[in-house]
C-alpha cells in the first residue's frame, strides 16, 4: 500500500510538472476519493 502511495504521489507530481499546480491538486482529489471509495469497498467486503 506504501508503494502504491508513493508511485501515485510520484505521478501526480509528473502531471502536476505538466499542466499545473491547479490541476495536481484536482487529479489529487479525485485519486483521494477513488482512494477512499476503494477502501470503503475492501472494508466492506472483508
């Protein structure tokens, strides 16, 4: 889970290089609410 943060927060940081700092923090919002609708569902279901 460690390593799947940190490969994330290494992409958003590419992107954000690309396009924008306003744009990071849209993409980063949206990884948090997958990231949070993904936990959710795992907990769920365990």
């Amino acid at each position: 889970m460690s390593k799947s943060n940190l490969l994330s927060t290494l992409l958003l940081r590419a992107i954000g290089v690309g396009v924008g700092p306003v744009t990071e923090y849209i993409i980063l919002f949206i990884w948090f609410l997958i990231g949070a609708f993904t936990a959710a569902g795992f907990y769920g279901w365990s």
